[in-house]
C-alpha cells in the first residue's frame, strides 16, 4: 500500500541532464576547454595589464610620488596578469588530465602552443565534468584574435624584410 514496487516495466521518465565543468577564471579548480584557454589567456591578461597601464600613465603626472606608484602599479598589473594566465594554464593541464605542475612547461619558449592544440578529455577525468563545446561568439573572438597575431606577424615580418 505505501510504496509502488517497480518491476522494471516502467522507463525513468528523469530527464538526463548534461553536465559540464564551469569556467572559473580565478581559481586553478577545474578545467578549460582549448578555445576558453586560448581566448581568456591572450585578452584578460593582456586587459589586466593595460588598464592597469593606464592607471599608472595617469599616476605619473602627480611627481615622484605619482612616478612611484606607477611603477608599483605596472608591477601589480603584471604579477596579476601572470597569475591569471598560470591559473588558466592549470585549469587546461586538467583538461587534458594532467597535473597542474605541467604549467612549468611556460618558462620554455612557445610551450604555450601545446596547450592551445592539445585536446581535452571529453568524458569526466579526476578534475571535474567536461567542458561545455565552445560558442560561436567565442569561436568567433579566437578567430580574431588568431587572425591578428599571423597579422602582426606577417606586418613586422615583411618590414624586417624591407629594410
């Protein structure tokens, strides 16, 4: 009388919910897909950087003082911008199962194209969910940005070129 007995007849009718690791973009908890890691690790360090840039151009002009406090704030900008990218860089070792410590890998010069190429796990690891797949306004901003580093590239590349 209290409780139905299910006899295997009856289907779940639960919906089967996704789930998917959030980006966290100040903790080393979690994981990053390649597209989030390639876009948030170019554009918030580098705005951390200029704005606090910014803010030290405009404390330059109150004297030695202000001269002072705009060296202690690039500093600031830049140790915070670093901070965030090796936090990104844990983030995606964990995507692809690996430990945090293969960050150190960024002291080698142009390590961080492995972790632009290298594919995450698609299943649950020991870090957490899946990443969920990139948007198309993400894709969409790390193909800007990709076009305007082979830009670059090329601009000061075919100016070397002339001279």
């Amino acid at each position: 009388m209290g409780s139905a007995i299910n006899l295997g007849h009856e289907q779940d009718t639960q919906p089967i919910i996704a789930r998917y690791s959030q980006v966290r973009i100040l903790s080393t908890d979690g994981r990053i897909g390649r597209f989030e890691y390639f876009f948030y690790s170019l554009v918030i360090p580098f705005l951390v950087f200029w704005i606090t840039a910014a803010l030290a151009g405009i404390a330059n002009h109150f004297g030695e003082l202000g001269q002072a406090i705009a060296y202690v704030l690039l500093a600031a900008g830049l140790g915070a911008a670093l901070i965030i990218h090796i936090q990104l860089t844990i983030q995606r070792c964990h995507d692809f199962n690996a430990s945090g410590w293969l960050t150190l890998l960024l002291v080698l010069p142009l390590a961080n194209l492995l972790f632009w190429v290298i594919p995450g796990n698609a299943h649950t690891n020991r870090f957490g969910a899946p990443t969920r797949a990139p948007s198309s306004l993400l894709k969409l901003g790390a193909m800007f940005i990709l076009l305007l580093m082979v830009a670059t590239v090329t601009f000061f590349g075919l100016r070397q070129l002339s001279l």
